[in-house]
C-alpha cells in the first residue's frame, strides 16, 4: 500500500501543476476594466448618451463630464447644461452622478428655473443601462 501511495503522490503533484493560473480565460467584462481613472463601461457610456450636446470639458481620470449649453431646436426659449460624475472605478448606480442646469429665455435674459427630477433620474438610467449591455457585449463578443 505505501508502494502504490509513494508512486502515486508525485503523479499527483504532476498533474495539479498543470492548472496554472495562465490557462484560465480572463473575464473581459470585469466591472473594473480601465485604463482610465474611472469606470471604462459609464465613461463610454455617459459619452454616448450625452454626444447630442457640445462637451464643455472632460476628465477621463476625474470622471467628470460637463456639456456646454444646448438648445433643442423643438423649445428654442430653453435650454440645458448637464454635468455627469462617475465616482467609481466600479460599474453601480452609486458610482454615477448626474446634474443638470436648466434656464428658460424670458425677454432676451436667459433666467434659470427648475429641472425636474424625472429628468435627471432619466438620464442616470439611460447611462447605466448603456454601460451595463456594453458590458454584456464584451462578454458575448
């Protein structure tokens, strides 16, 4: 019995050092893939999803978006400024943050007003669900 256990062991060892870590297939959809400071996924995303607007500035590795002005042809007497936060290296919904400016033109003087909550929670929701099917996407392709 020790026979067979002494020629057995070193074929044991053999075998289990064939599962290196380098065989195993990386997960290219990590939550954290970055190369950038912040969340690859809701950089990209909020990217897409504001590319309607002219972009003021951008840091990629503060994770901070802010658009210029933008007056959507259809309510001319209006117009938005929106800035997007991404907090995390982390793909969540607390790692986003979304603000918007709104102003409306009363005789000439661009005067600002309120923006509804709805708005803004629209705009986080489109952002996340961008960068969550862009993660998906990097797992099926």
């Amino acid at each position: 019995m020790s026979r067979r256990l002494a020629l057995a062991l070193p074929l044991v060892f053999a075998l289990a050092a064939c599962g290196g870590k380098g065989d195993r297939p990386r997960d290219l959809a990590a939550s954290q893939i970055t190369t950038i400071g912040v969340n690859s996924y809701l950089w990209r995303a909020s990217l897409e999803t504001l590319s309607f607007m002219p972009l003021l500035q951008t840091d990629s590795n503060g994770g901070v978006i802010v658009t210029d002005w933008y007056v959507n042809p259809n309510t001319p007497g209006e117009r938005m400024k929106v800035t997007v936060t991404i907090l995390d290296q982390d793909l969540r919904a607390d790692a986003l943050r979304v603000t918007a400016q709104r102003e409306v033109n009363t005789n000439g003087q661009w005067l600002a007003s309120p923006v509804q909550a709805a708005t803004v929670q629209k705009l986080e929701d489109i952002i996340l669900t961008r960068a969550r099917d862009m993660r998906r996407g990097a797992v099926v392709g």
